[in-house]
C-alpha cells in the first residue's frame, strides 16, 4: 500500500504554479499587478524570448522590507486580505498569495527589493524553488523581480509553450492592458533590448491609448462615458462602421482591472450589431466599474474572468449605454461634414439642387396596390438632412448600384441598396412599434405549402405574423394561403418572405418571446429581403434620397453593418494624382 504523505512545500508551489502562470505572460501579469498595488509610478517590464531566457519587472513602489520579502515568498502570504470577507472590498489586484512563490518554484528567481528609510535593500535568489541566497543589495526604494530560465524545472511546462513570437505577442498584449488600465502610471516595455513603448505618466486613456497604439487609433476612437445608480461605464469605442477582423482590439475592464467577461462582451457585440457587418468586431477600450461586491473575480487563479451577480442587468445597462452613443455618433459625424463651408470654385452652390423635402417622393419600392398608402413614419425636424443634403450634389450613378455625389470635402459613393435597407428598417421599425400593420387582401391568394416543422412554427407564431400585415388561412394540413400582405411588399414577395421568417423563428434568429427584438428582427429582415431597390432617380431624386438616410438613426451602416457610403476626401484625391 502506498503511504500518504504530504507534499513539499517545493511540490506544491510548482503545482500551483500550473494555474497561476501558465505561460510568461502569466507571470508577467502577476508581476506589474504587485508593482500596481505597491504604489508604483513607474514599470518598465523587459523579456528575452518570448519570456523563456528572462522576464523582469521593476517598479518604484513602496518596496518590501527583509522580513516581508521572505514572508511574501510563502504561500499564502499576502499583504492584501485578512478574511473572505475582503474579497467583497477588494481594492488591489492580488489577494491570493500565491504568485511570487508559484513564479519561484519554476524559475531561477531574483528578488531585490528596498523599502523607504531602509538602509540598504535585500537581494533574494531562488533556483527551482530552492533558495541560494540572502543577502544585502543597493538600489533605490521600490522593487524589481527577475524570473529567468522559466519552466525550465518542469520540461512538461516548457513544451506546452508555444513559439517565441507567440508568446510575445501574449506577453506585449498584457502589459498594454495594464498600461490601459493606469494611465498615470508610467510604462515602458523592452524585448530582447528594443523598446516596445515607452509611455509616461498620461493624464487621459486617449492620450495613452495614443502613446501605446499610436495617434492614428487614437483619433479614430470616440470617449463614451455614462452612468446609471452603482453602475458606469466609461472609456474609448469604434465609430459604427469601423469594425476589426478580430476581437483583439475589444479590451474590457471592470473595476479597473483587465478582464475576460462574456456578458460585456455580449453586450458590446449586441450594440454593434446594427453597426458593423456580421463577422466583424468592433474596437473598443471599456471600463465598467460597480460595486466589488457583486462581482466576483475569485472563480479562476489568474483573475481572468469574472462573474456578475446581476449579469442581466450589466449587460442591459452596457447596451443602453453603447446604443446611445452609437445613435450619436451617426448624428454627429454628418454635423462634422455639413459644417465644412463649400470651398469657393467648385462650381454652383450645392443648395441649388437639394429640394425642400416634400417636393421628390422618397424611394420606396414599387406597389402594386392601387391608391397605395405607404406607411410614412413621423418625419424628425429635419435640419440634419437639409443641411446635409444641401452639400451633396448628385453627379451620377455607376453599374446601377452606386451613386456618386460631390461634397464640399470630396466626393461620396453611395451604396443605394445599404441607404435604401437603412431607410426602410427604420421605417418599418417605427410602423411596427405603433401597433398591428393593416394588410392589404390580395387579389389572388398564395398558397403555401410547408414542411411540418415550417408549419407548427407558423401556427405558433401565427398571432405575430398577423400583427404585421399578413393574413393566413389554413387549409388542411400543412397547408396554407396567404391572403393578406403588408401594403409596403409586393405580393409576389410575400411567400419567400414567410418562408424567410421561419427560418429565422425556426433557427431562433427571431423569438417572438421578445417582442421588441423581434419586431427589429423582423424590420431588418423585411429591409433586407422584401423591399425592392427602384431605378435610380434624377438629381433632385437622388438627393432627397440622400436627406432620407441622414434622418435615419444611424446613416453610416445598413442594418446589417455594411457601410451606406464612403466618402473620399479632396486631400486623398490630390494625393491620389499626385498634384503639386
Ligand atoms: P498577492 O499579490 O496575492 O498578495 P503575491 O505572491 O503576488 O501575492 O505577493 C505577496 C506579497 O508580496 C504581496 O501581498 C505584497 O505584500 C508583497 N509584494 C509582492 N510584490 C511586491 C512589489 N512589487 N512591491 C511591494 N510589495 C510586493
Ligand atoms: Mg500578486
């Protein structure tokens, strides 16, 4: 029978070690999150080979005193709580003690480390978790930590890393978070003796953000800044339409703390969705503070995730918050270009070709219903679109689909078909927030057969497809006929539309359960497969049609996130031809 005993201390820690920095990037996290909690102004963090030969922090905080030092080098010491109860006050970043003595069980590790009116400072070498020596050492009041040869102890560790520049990149990405998260805290970054950044203290996260990823980022990102009782939200985001292949520019703290959370990141994809095409992810540097007891951050030992206790309720009030700013931001970009004063010599004044709105219908999509009524949803004090469309001039259009404007910046490409889907699902959106649809009966029903699956769904689903101008009858089983449609569809549109919507319902796109989402669901469906695009119009048409999408809530994207235009300024365009 084997014996139970228990482990070494020098067992454990490398245990331990597994979860609590399992990579260099790990390690370097634990690291500048003690140099943050001692009060550091400065760190400059360096590493070789992807952190395999050496990684180094290096603070100006208030540095430990001997007797700490050897303390902090146990497990479970720590400086920051007393009782489980901290947890739920929690204003440091570490808590669990277990980082400094985890980095030493599986490095060659160097401690040095003086504390203020301290005579000399202390120097600590632990090898493999085995300690060399202690001793006396000269350096200023702060600390520096060196873990060297990592994982090389524990070759099952050091397989599992990946290559160098991997795990640099790892390691770049986190010391960035943390220089996100403390703008006042000066950062500087060194690889293999080349300087990754060099940032000093910033007054503002713009001003960082500028000195980490450069100002050209910078100037694209936008401030958001709100707040609801116990809860806020502040930071950095993409304007709509800029969107990223990747979520790697998504970065989210709460509480100040870097994080992975599901539910913010839920809910910033959610407020996007309308602003960016499917498969792209939006920019954004989000902080999200609320009360440390209902969140907690103690479900993984690398502090990664954190869970909410009102994780309904953060997501709601982050999509609130990004909604808003993002409907702005489609206002306030187009206040930016109408501003701009018409440079002299570009030919007539704009104003001569914009019409007062009455005067060119919109383009809607041809009806076949006689005495037709389009629904017409309440018309917005339009000064937006005047001002705007006064500046565009309508010069053209190219292969059918995209027309061609001067502005008095430049020149814009309009995507007719993105403009016109814009236009109608908001239009269709606010004809269905103000209760049932009327139907127009059409002369000859349509008959629809569908599969069981299609037809239980309809049936069940029946009442809310007839609230939005269908009428069908059963006849026998499944089948149908359509005998009533919207008055804004062509009949003839009507049977792909159905079978389109349940899909949809079948594969849960749209769930009747949430009638506000479902109605936007079915607005963007509608806009996208059901309204025609019509012929282009002449000039006064076109530019009426350009005023139309400027009263829209977000003019910059169709509602499936694709942009409406691209507008090419006359800078760009010298530049293009090489003028003097
Ligand atoms: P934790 O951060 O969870 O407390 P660590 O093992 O990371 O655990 O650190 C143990 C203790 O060592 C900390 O509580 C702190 O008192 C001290 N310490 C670690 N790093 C530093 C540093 N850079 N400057 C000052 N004190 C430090
Ligand atoms: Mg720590």
């Amino acid at each position: 029978m084997p014996r139970i005993h228990i482990l070494s201390e020098r067992v454990a820690n490398q245990i331990a070690a597994g979860e609590v920095v399992e990579r260099p990037a790990a390690v370097i996290k634990e690291l500048i999150e003690n140099s943050l909690d001692a009060g550091a102004s400065r760190v400059e963090v360096e590493f070789r080979q992807g952190g395999r030969e050496i990684l180094r922090v290096e603070d100006n905080g208030c540095g430990m005193s001997r007797v700490d030092a050897l303390l902090a080098l146990e497990r479970h010491a720590t400086s920051k709580i007393s009782e489980t109860a901290d947890l739920d006050r929690l204003a440091t970043f570490g808590f669990r003690g277990e980082a400094l003595p985890s980095i030493a069980s599986v490095s060659r590790f160097t401690l040095q480390t003086r504390a203020e009116g301290a005579d000399a400072g202390t120097e600590i070498l632990i090898d493999g978790g085995r300690q060399v020596h202690v001793r006396d050492c000269g350096r200023p009041v702060g600390t520096s930590v060196e873990a060297a040869r990592l994982f090389q102890s524990v070759p099952a560790r050091r397989k599992f890393l990946k290559t160098d520049a991997t795990e640099s990149a790892h390691l770049v990405q986190c010391v960035r978070l943390y220089a996100l998260a403390c703008p006042r805290v000066a950062f500087t970054l060194v690889e293999d003796g080349r300087v990754v950044f060099r940032s000093p203290q910033c007054a503002t996260l713009a001003e960082r953000v500028a000195e980490i990823f450069g100002r050209q980022l910078a100037e694209r990102l936008v401030p958001i800044e709100s707040a609801e009782p116990g809860l806020r939200l502040s930071g950095l985001i993409g304007r709509p339409g800029e969107g990223r292949s990747t979520r790697n520019e998504l970065m989210m703290f709460v509480n100040g703390r870097p994080v992975d959370s599901r539910a913010l990141n839920f809910a910033l994809l959610e407020s996007y969705r309308d602003s960016l095409p499917e498969g792209r992810y939006p920019r954004a540097i989000l902080f999200f503070e609320c009360n440390p007891a209902d969140v907690d951050v103690n479900i993984h030992p690398a502090k990664r995730e954190v869970r909410f206790r009102r994780d309904q309720q953060v997501r709601g009030f982050v999509i609130r918050c990004v909604l808003e700013r993002l409907r702005e931001l489609g206002a306030a970009r187009e206040f930016e270009i109408a501003a701009v004063d018409r440079p002299p010599g570009l030919g007539e004044p704009a104003a001569a070709f914009g019409l007062p709105h009455s005067a060119a219908p919109a383009p809607c999509p041809p009806s076949a219903f006689a005495g037709d009524s389009r629904p017409e949803p309440p018309r917005k004090a339009s000064a937006r679109g005047e001002g705007r469309v006064r500046n565009w001039r309508f010069l053209g259009t190219a292969h059918e689909l995209y027309a061609l404007y001067e502005t008095p910046s430049g020149i814009v490409l309009l995507d007719r078909r993105a403009a016109h889907e814009r236009i109608w699902f908001e239009r269709l959106r606010a004809q269905f927030a103000q209760g049932p649809v009327p139907g127009q009966r059409l002369l000859l029903p349509v008959p629809l057969e569908l599969e069981p699956i299609a037809s239980a769904i309809l049936l069940d689903s029946r009442p809310f497809i007839e609230a939005h101008g269908f009428e069908i009858a059963e006849f026998g089983t499944n089948f149908f006929r359509v005998e009533a449609a919207p008055q804004w569809m062509e009949p003839a549109d009507a049977e792909p539309f159905i079978r389109d919507l349940l899909g949809e319902l079948r594969d849960g796109k749209l769930a009747v359960s949430s009638l506000d989402l479902a109605r936007d669901e079915l607005a963007r469906l509608a806009a996208a497969r059901a309204v025609r695009l019509p012929p282009a119009g002449d000039a006064s048409a076109m530019e009426e049609f350009a005023a139309r999408l400027f009263e829209t809530d977000s003019p910059l994207t169709s509602p499936a996130g694709r942009p409406t235009f691209i507008e090419i300024d006359r800078a760009e365009l010298a530049r293009r031809f090489q003028r003097p």
